[in-house]
C-alpha cells in the first residue's frame, strides 16, 4: 500500500518545493523599500473555512524570502468551545507571523484551497508605513484580539490598515454595495451544512437583514480580492487552484426542511383531531415549549449583537412549555392567544414590518396550535 501512494508523494513535494522557490525567485534584493503581497485562500473543506481567508505578506531585507501575517489564528482543536467562545463575544484569536513559503504550502498543496496572490502597487512611504503596522500588531501586547465573523476578521484587520496608509483606498465612500444582505452571504457560506444553514435562520436576528455597505460588503476575501484589484491596481495570479471538486449546494434547500417539518405537524395535529386523542397535540406543545425555551436562554446569554433582536423570538414563546398542562379550556383560551398572536406577526411579515426569513418557522408553530386548539374543544 505504501508504495501506490509514493508516486503521489513525490508529486506534492515536488509541488511544494516548486511553489516555494517561485516565492523565493520573486523576492526583490535586499534594500529599504519592502515589497507587499497580498493572498487571499478560497473555500476549504471545514466549516471555519467556509468564508474563505486573507493574508498579507512583506518582502525585505529582513526577510527576502517574505513573512506573512496571519490574523486567522486560533486554536481550532476544540472547536465547540472555540464557537462557544466566539458567540459569547469572547473567542481569542492572534496574528501570526510565517515564512511565505511554508505559508503558500499549508493553504496551496497542505488544504487544497484557491490560493490568489496580488502584489500591492504601494508608495514606498505607504509601503513602510503597512510594514510598521504589521510588525506592531506581531508584538505580544497586541498580538490577540477578540474575533467578530462580520466585523473583525482575517480580513478586515488588512483591509484597515490598507485603507489607512491609502487614504481610505479600499473602503470607498459609504455607499450602498450590490443588493447583497449579511442573511444572504452567511446562507451561501453555510449552504453546504444543512444543520447550520437552518440554524442559521433560526438564531441570527434582524441586524442581518439590512443590505450590506461597500466598506462592510469588504469582510468576505472574494470582495476584498476584487477590491483591491480595482482600487489599487493588483490583478490577482492564481497561484494554486484546487484539485478536488467543491461540493454543491444551495441556501434554498433549508426551505424543505421548514416544509417536511410543518408538513409532519400538521400530520399529528390532524391524526390527534381525527382519534380524538390529546396526548400527540400535547407532546408537540411540550416540544415546542422546550424549544422556544431554549431558544430564549441562547439569545439571553449570547453576547453578539447579531443574537440579539431576533423575530424568531415573537414566534416561539416559552409558556407554551406549560400549555399540556392548562386543561381543556385553559388550552381553548391559551390557543386563542397564540393563534391571534401568530395572525398578527404574519400580517406584520407580510407588510414588511419583520424582515427575517421567518415564514417556514410560522408554518411549524402554526400548524402545532391549530392541530392544539381544534383538539381543545
């Protein structure tokens, strides 16, 4: 077995070793002017991977064969406390400092990812100020910095220092971008994860709802590559291209699950109705209770403001918890309630009044209470 693969080996070495002398080759000799390349990854194969990543790496006389610098760093071998960490406003990431070689390698050949790179047409003032900046966030005291998807990233972290020594370069005024919302970019980077995207939709509030600015749209290194092409006049080369196929998928396909799920409520509500038997419309509310509880306890604990506001919240209402204990007719007025608030945050959705994507989640919690309240009776 180990022989059918060396053939492969040598191949990646072989390919490593070729990407890093091209990275030495285009070093510039060693003088005071630093060269500044910029590199942006696409898609990896995990979940932290999914938005894509950006580096920026410097050529000089300190380093003719480039270091770059890293704000993507993290410790990712525990992923569930690094989520925890990050949705609790308190996830630690740092800026690392690596050769440019060993750096094209990891995301080139080691992650297979679309690797571009853009050699900055700086001003060699400008270009020394951005090695300053650079080496001053390296230093230990300021090192870390607590990581926010949308605002304080890989990228944005570049995009501010390079919009500092451009005079406001990259961000452009604070005009509108493309028609583009923070829902529709987080959607196709979770798409290929039908529990996240769902998720998504369930816990992210109504701040991501509104469409993006230029500056803001910046966040994702696809824009960001784009940008600087155009704005500082540096077409991207691509240096590696992925060799597996990226897997497909689309943001609409979380609106099935909505269906199957309304679809399999509505089916137990008319199977209670129809055996006149109670205990399959009540078991639905105890679940829709424990649900929206925790759903409640989440956004109260959560710290980012995009947790916060979440329509999602006028849906689901944690005394429902209590609903299979009212009685019958307790449950008739209680059901009268829900159904009254339900007609009202539909109304509110269809005047655009809520702007969440919330109508698959309504169809669910509606089809639960009126299975509940026709067996009230």
């Amino acid at each position: 077995m180990a022989a059918t693969h060396q053939p492969l080996a040598l191949s990646r070495r072989a390919l490593t070793a070729a990407l890093a002398a091209a990275c030495i080759a285009a070093a510039p000799a060693a003088h005071a002017d630093p060269t500044v390349v910029l590199y942006t990854m696409g898609p990896g194969d995990d979940v932290f991977s999914r938005f894509g990543h950006a580096a920026i790496c410097v050529r000089d006389a300190l380093t003719p064969e480039g270091r770059c610098f890293n704000y993507g760093t993290a410790d990712f071998s525990t992923p569930a406390p690094l989520t925890w960490s990050i949705l609790r406003g308190r996830g630690r990431f740092w800026v690392s400092v690596t050769a440019e070689p060993l750096m094209v390698q990891r995301y080139g050949p080691g992650e297979d990812r679309d690797l571009d790179a853009q050699t900055l047409r700086l001003d060699p003032a400008a270009a020394r100020a951005l090695v300053a900046r650079l080496d001053a966030d390296a230093t230990p005291e300021r090192r870390e910095f607590i990581y926010h998807h949308y605002r304080d990233n890989c990228t944005t972290r570049i995009r501010d220092h390079l919009d500092a020594v451009t005079r406001g370069a990259l961000s452009g005024a604070r005009e509108p971008g493309p028609a583009r919302t923070w829902r529709d970019e987080t959607r196709e980077g979770l798409a290929t994860s039908l529990p996240l995207l769902v998720a998504s939709d369930l816990l992210l509030g109504r701040r991501l709802d509104r469409p993006m600015t230029l500056r803001e749209h910046l966040f994702l290194p696809r824009v960001f590559r784009a940008a600087v092409a155009s704005s500082l006049a540096a077409p991207p080369e691509r240096v590696w291209r992925r060799q597996r196929p990226t897997e497909a998928a689309s943001p609409a396909r979380a609106r099935f699950v909505w269906l199957a799920l309304a679809a399999l409520a509505g089916a137990l509500s008319a199977l209670a109705r129809r055996s006149l038997r109670r205990w399959p419309s009540a078991a639905l509310l105890g679940l829709l209770g424990a649900f929206s509880t925790l759903l409640w306890a989440f956004a109260g604990v959560c710290a980012l403001p995009e947790l916060h506001l979440n329509e999602a919240l006028l849906l689901l209402w944690p005394s429902d918890l209590a609903a299979p204990w009212f009685g019958a007719r307790g449950r008739a007025r209680y059901g009268t309630l829900r159904l009254a608030g339900l007609g009202a945050a539909a109304v509110l959705m269809a005047c655009g009044v809520l702007i969440q994507p919330l109508w698959g989640l309504w169809a669910c919690v509606a089809a639960v209470w009126v299975g509940a309240r026709l067996t009230a009776r």
